[in-house]
C-alpha cells in the first residue's frame, strides 16, 4: 500500500479554501488592486496585491494595514473552511495563495517598521502552514 498522499504525522488533513467567484476573472481583465479589494473585501488575495502594491511603491504602512486585513479575512476563511489554527494551508492549491501571499506580506512590513517578534512569528506561521510557501512567492 501507497503512502503518497496519506497523513503520517496523525495531524489535522490540509486546509483547502474556495475560489472567490469572479475575482481570477477580474484580476485576468485588468481591474486594479484596490478596485478588486473594495469589490471582493472578503477576499485575501485582493489585500495582499494591495499590500504588495504598496510595499514595492514604498508606502511601507499602508501595505502593513493592507496585509493585517488580508491576513485576518484569510483567517475568517480558514476557520469556516473548518481549519482548528494549525495544520497546512498548502501553497499547491491556488485559492490559498491570497492568505498566503498576505501572510508574507505582513512579515515583510512588519519587519519593515521594526516590530521584528511579530515578523518572526510570522515567517513561522509560514513556514508551519506550508514549508515550501516562502521559496514560492519569492520567485
């Protein structure tokens, strides 16, 4: 019998969140990061593309603002999608990438405006949801 794919370590199985209907469809016609935010305000992925707008044009607080209501929607998600606060959120399934995108970004920023313990605890949150998930969006 096959291990591939089986949970070895008895914890929690993946948390797998939904595709935002509408939102790839948006993002594929060109709508703006803040446009997108303000149509899909649920959406994790519209506030982490705001949150890394701002974080490459330099506005470092509003970019750490974009990411913390990015992440917190993200966790909203999570945790209607039946996630307990800890077990993976793999970076493979594409609708998870808007928590983890936001995730990063509010590393990022945090480190950025010196608060250094939550941006470690941050890259663990990270690395704990998915060990790949860093090496992925730095590409």
């Amino acid at each position: 019998m096959s291990l591939a794919g089986k949970n070895l370590l008895d914890g929690p199985e993946p948390t797998l969140l939904s595709e935002d209907p509408g939102l790839s469809e948006r993002i594929a016609a060109g709508d703006e990061a803040e446009d997108l935010a303000a149509r899909f305000p649920k959406a994790p992925l519209a506030w982490a593309m705001c949150a890394e707008e701002a974080l490459r044009e330099g506005r470092t607080l509003e970019g750490y603002a974009f990411a913390r209501v990015g992440y917190h929607r993200g966790l909203d998600a999570l945790r209607g999608h039946g996630w307990k606060g800890h077990g993976p959120i793999p970076f493979a399934h594409e609708p998870n990438r808007g928590f983890l995108r936001a995730l990063a970004a509010l590393g990022r920023a945090a480190a950025a405006i010196g608060e250094f313990d939550e941006a470690q605890r941050i890259q663990k949150f990270l690395n704990d949801s998915d060990p790949t998930a860093a090496e992925q969006l730095s590409r």
